[in-house]
C-alpha cells in the first residue's frame, strides 16, 4: 500500500475489506493501529465475515477500546468531584464528551487525555482543586509553564500521581495567540447537562471544536481520526435537518471557522462521503489535494511517509499558533533551553 486509502476505505464502505489477502488485511490493521483507528475499524467490520486469523485482532481492539471508554468515565466523574465545590460548568471535550454523550463518534474511538472546559475566570479555582485532588504537574519549566498560561487555551497539563492519567483544563478551544478567537463564553452558555451533572458542547459547537482542533490547530497528526470523528457528528446531527445547518453556519460565523468548516467538509465529502448537502461547503480547492496527501501519509507498515509535506503542515501548525516575530522569539528560546 502507497498511503492510507484502504483504511479509508475500509471505514466508509466496510464490505471493501472482502476483497483483501493476507498482505493487504496485515497493511490494514498496521495503518488503523498508527492511525488510532483500530477501534472504530474492528466496529465498523462487526457484520462482515473476515478471516479467522483477524477475528482476535478485532476482538481484541474493541475489547480495549471498551475499557478506554471506561476509563475515560471514571476520570470524567473523579474530575467532576474534585470540581463539585465549585459550582462551576465542567464542559467535557473530544472523545470522552462522545462516550459521555452516547454519540457514534465515541463507539470505538482512541481516547487518551480527559479534554475539559471550564470558565476562564475559574481557572485558578480548578487549578486548586485538582491539585488537592491528586492531580500533579507534567511540565516543570518555568518558561513552559509561562507560556501555557499567557498564550494557551489550557492550563499546563495535568498527571494524577497514582492513576497515571492526564488532564487538559481548557478555558477556549484555540491559542490565544491564533488566527480564529472562538467564543468559548458562547460554547459554555450553549452547552448541554448530562444526567451525570458534567456537560458536553451543543451538536454545532461540539462539530466546530473537532473542525478546529484539525484545520486551526495542529499539523494534522491524527488527521484520519479527527476527520472521522467530523463525519460521525454530522452524520448524527444532520438528522435533525435544516435546522441544523442553519445553527452550524451561525456559530461558525460566530467562531470565526466559516473556512474551517468549508474545508473540513469538502474533505469529509471526499474521504468518507459524508452528506453535507445541506451546507454550502464551496467547491474544491488546489489545496484541499495537499490535506489529503498529509492525511493519508502512511505506508503498509503503518511508517509515516512523505515526510516533506509534514514538515510543512509542522511548519504551518507553529505560524498558525502565533504571529512571527513571537514565533521566532519562541522557537529560539526552546532551541536555546535545548
């Protein structure tokens, strides 16, 4: 395999994988497990017969991915705990706010670090608590410690000392220092009590996160994953129809991602046949090609390939991050600490 296109496949359309030998089902489950998509493939071929040396490999991928999801509850409600005191809104983010939400996209999904939002004004009261609850610092530095909390959407994170498991503490979904200024008041006022008492985003607010966490963020590392989790939650959401739609491009507006959006749906459409119909996602761009050959940079082996084009998508994630002259200022202090 020359790049990750089966596995897309795979995804989209899973009677795809009957056509597969044993060299093509090998490449498979090494480019799922690179990708972290494992899980949602071993779900996604669940009514398709495959060969009897796979069956244990899939088994075992949605076994795990099982136990992740609850792990990722538990730290959900011990965060939630440590929290209570508070009387303040704890927005669950990404993959937990999936499995917490009940949502095709947490069925199968890889989830590592608990993602949570609170008000930025209650940042040093959830600092506090989490700290007395068990919760420890991961980064020591003085300057990286500095700069997450001037420039980032985060406190720096979080290690609890016996459970081994990190904590993101957000108070906005981008950089401070990025391009977009999402409306994270908006997103906190908008979002929507489990039966748990924790909180997840309102559906258009939640896709907008993942869209930008993908395209305003980041170098695309992971691409595959976020990308399908876009699909799944508009598959889910769309079905309440135009009012949907209608809502996605008022916040996106609202969150300054109306081009994140566009791209991340044209690419959607193109990888996974996601049905945007109702949303006006503009016609394909020149560089739309370059996102796809960055997302699918795999080979069989599950090896990261094309290593040119993700040195530049790792260059455009830092441009993306800051303006320049704090870009060099930044990277020159880290080469220089290094």
């Amino acid at each position: 395999m020359r790049n990750a296109q089966p596995l897309v496949d795979a995804l989209r359309k899973p009677e795809t994988v009957l056509s597969l030998d044993r060299r093509g089902w090998t490449e498979l489950i090494s480019i799922a497990r690179a990708e972290s998509l494992i899980g949602s493939l071993a779900h996604r071929l669940t009514n398709i017969e495959v060969p009897e040396q796979v069956k244990p490999v899939l088994k075992d991928a949605i076994q795990t991915t099982d136990l992740a999801r609850l792990q990722a509850l538990w730290e959900a409600d011990s965060a939630q705990r440590a929290l209570v005191p508070l009387n303040c809104k704890t927005v669950l983010m990404k993959g937990t706010a999936y499995v917490a939400a009940d949502l095709d996209a947490g069925i199968g999904r890889s989830i590592g670090d608990l993602d949570i939002m609170v008000a930025r004004d209650q940042l040093p009261a959830a600092e506090e608590a989490l700290l007395d609850a068990g919760w420890e610092w991961v980064k020591p530095d003085a300057y990286d410690d500095q700069y997450y909390r001037d420039h980032m959407h985060e406190l720096p994170p979080l290690i609890h000392r016996e459970r081994d498991r990190m904590i993101d503490v957000h108070h906005t979904t981008l950089p401070l220092t990025a391009g977009p200024t999402p409306n994270a008041q908006a997103m906190l006022d908008a979002s929507v009590r489990l039966d748990s008492g924790l909180y997840v985003m309102a559906p258009a607010d939640m896709l907008l996160h993942s869209v930008a966490h993908l395209f305003a963020d980041g170098d695309l590392a992971g691409g595959l994953r976020n990308l399908w989790d876009i699909d799944r939650l508009v598959r889910r959401f769309s079905e309440s129809g135009e009012e949907f739609w209608a809502e996605l491009g008022t916040r996106a507006k609202l969150h300054q991602l109306v081009p994140h959006l566009a791209r991340a749906l044209r690419l959607a459409v193109r990888l996974y046949g996601t049905p945007v119909y109702k949303y006006r996602a503009g016609q394909t761009k020149f560089t739309d090609y370059l996102y796809i050959r960055r997302l699918l940079a795999r080979d069989g082996w599950g090896r990261e390939t094309r290593k040119f084009t993700r040195q530049a998508f790792y260059i455009r994630s830092h441009w993306l991050r800051m303006p320049p002259l704090m870009l060099m200022q930044h990277l020159w202090t880290k080469w220089r600490k290094a």
